[in-house]
C-alpha cells in the first residue's frame, strides 16, 4: 500500500507529457555533443529543455513549437534564457498546492516568496534551490515592490528558473500586475500559475456558498481599506443587492467596513463569517452578524491573515465548529 501511495505521488508530479519529451530530446542528443560543450553548459542546456519553453509546448501538443524551441536553445550556447513563475500558493495547507507550482517547485533555482507563504510549502522546492524571503506582510516590507521587481528581472537575465511565490492567487491583491509589467520591459520570459484564493478557502472551511440560487448571484473580492475612504466604492449597492462580500485583510479596519456597509444600506443583522487563517490546522472560525464585526478590530490573539465573508449566503454556513463574535463583543462592553 505503502508503494502505491509513492507511486501515486510521483505520477502526480510529473507531467503526462515526459514520454513524449523524452522522445524528443533523444533526436537532439548527437546534436547537443556536438555543439555544446560538456559540464555545466551541457547541464544547463538540458534543464532547460526539459523544463522550459520546450517542455511547455510538448505539453500543449505543439510539437512544431517545440522543435523551435530546442533549436533556439542549441542556437543560443551558454546563453540560456532565464524564466520566472509566479506562481499562487494557495492560502496555507500545502496539500491544495496545484500540481503545476508543485513541479515549477521541483524544477526552480531560486525560490522568491512572500512572508505570508507557510514554510511547508516554499521547503517543497527542490532541495538545492535558493531561497530569498521578500517579506512584504502588513508593517514589515523586507523589500519593496520596486526591488522585488528588479530582483526579479536580475534573476531572470541570468538564465535562472524561478518561482516567485506568492500567498492565495497572484492575481487578487497579490501585485502581480507590477511585476509582470517588470518582466515584460525586460523581456524576460515569465508566465503565470493560479492557486487558490483565501476567499474560496475560508468559504470551504465553513461549508459556506458563496453564491447560493434565489439569493447571491456574485461575489465582490475588496480590501478593508477600499472602505476607508469617504467615497463608497461602486461596488457598494452590489452588497445591496444580495452579493457576497470577500474582505481581505480588513481586521484592523473591521469597524469602518461595518459603518460603511451599514451606510449603503446593508442591514445590521446581515450574516458575517470571519476565518483567521483559512485551510490551515491553527484556523480560527468566528460567526455573527454586520453589527458584531467593529469588535474584531479589538483581537490581538488573530495574528494571521484574517478574511471576512458577508452576505445573505453566509447566513447557510455551518457555524458549528466557530464561536459567536457577539460574545466578545459583550465582554469589551461590560470592560
């Protein structure tokens, strides 16, 4: 059984394409020989043949492209491109890592991620790869975007395989926009992996639909401190009209999007759900309603990140396993 379980894993791992990968690479063998020199240009070569463009377009099916691809790299020498992945990491539970970061993981030289990547999951990288922390959760930015950016594109001309991870899905608040628009000045090759997002975890650790027919129709995905301003985002009368709201990062500003909401005019009593780190075994469940939420802002004990769902639909949750927000609001009243 034990076998099975292995075997199991590394099908999962490796892409259904090897054979035909393979295949290919043994038509280039003689050439390789003969153009590059052996050693670390040879070893250089390989890798990325077996992990970059051409890899990519045999998985695609494109055998053409791929063909293309080996004959720029023979072309190129010692001169291999670099690439960089950005890849999502999903909200914390390593095991709802998507296969493709799990092999990118595998294949990477250097290993770029965010404070809030659990360290489970930057150490399923490969073993001898380089590992550069970049920080950047709220009050404590070991970099800044900008020398993110520029590490980034100094990697990638250098001809190194990088994942840059990043915490739930590049793409929602993850500052992925800046970086590719880096990478493209730079023409460095670069391409971009989805994980799951922190608002799909927490609605799964509730048993919670985010939408839910005759009820909520769209999700609206907002920061706290869209809320914090004196203009009411345009998404406002969405909240209005029955959308789920997903906040991120908003357990500082947890009275502002109350007040705020309940100035659109969303009722007090709507539904709330409230998850400190979502997926992972140390989460922390918590339910209520729109009036209860200012409390949040009073928790010192939720250090990790902490997502808000609210909304008609919440109220289908399952809030067995969470405890009333109402509680420790009464308990800041009575001090």
């Amino acid at each position: 059984m034990l076998a099975q379980m292995v075997r199991a894993r590394v099908d999962q791992m490796l892409s259904p394409s090897l054979g035909a990968l393979a295949h290919l690479a043994t038509q280039y063998r003689d050439a390789v020989d003969r153009l590059v020199p052996r050693g670390l240009a040879r070893r250089r070569f390989w890798k990325a043949f077996f992990t970059g463009d051409t890899a990519r377009a045999v998985e695609r099916g494109d055998v053409a492209a791929a063909r293309r691809s080996a004959s720029s790299l023979l072309a190129a020498g010692e001169d291999i491109p670099g690439h960089i992945a950005l890849v999502g990491a999903g909200p914390g539970a390593e095991d709802l890592l998507t296969l493709r970061a799990q092999r990118l993981l595998m294949e990477a030289d250097v290993i770029v991620y965010d404070a809030l990547v659990p360290e489970a999951v930057v150490a399923m990288g490969r073993r001898d790869a380089e590992r550069i922390s970049v920080g950047k959760r709220k009050g404590c930015h070991t970099k800044s975007q900008e020398e993110i950016n520029d590490l980034l594109v100094a990697l990638g001309r250098d001809g190194k395989r990088v994942v840059r991870l990043k915490s739930g899905d590049p793409l929602i608040f993850g500052r992925a926009g800046e970086e590719m628009a880096a990478l493209r000045e730079a023409s460095v090759s670069y391409e971009v992996v989805p994980g799951v997002t922190a608002a799909f975890a927490a609605a799964a650790d509730f048993e919670l639909p985010l939408t839910l027919r005759g009820i909520a129709s769209s999700i609206v995905f907002t920061t706290g401190h869209d809320l914090k301003g004196r203009t009411l985002p345009d998404w406002a009368s969405l909240a209005v009209s029955g959308a789920t709201i997903a906040v991120y990062m908003g357990r500082s500003v947890a009275a502002d999007v109350a007040g705020r909401l309940v100035e659109a005019g969303l009722s007090p009593d709507t539904a709330v759900a409230v998850i400190e780190n979502a997926s992972r075994d140390d989460r922390r469940l918590l339910h209520g309603t729109l009036s209860d939420l200012p409390s949040l802002a009073e928790r010192s004990e939720l250090t990790g990140p902490v997502m808000t769902l609210i909304g008609d639909a919440v109220a289908g949750a399952n809030f067995e396993r969470s405890k009333a927000l109402a509680t420790y609001k009464h308990q800041l009243e009575r001090a």
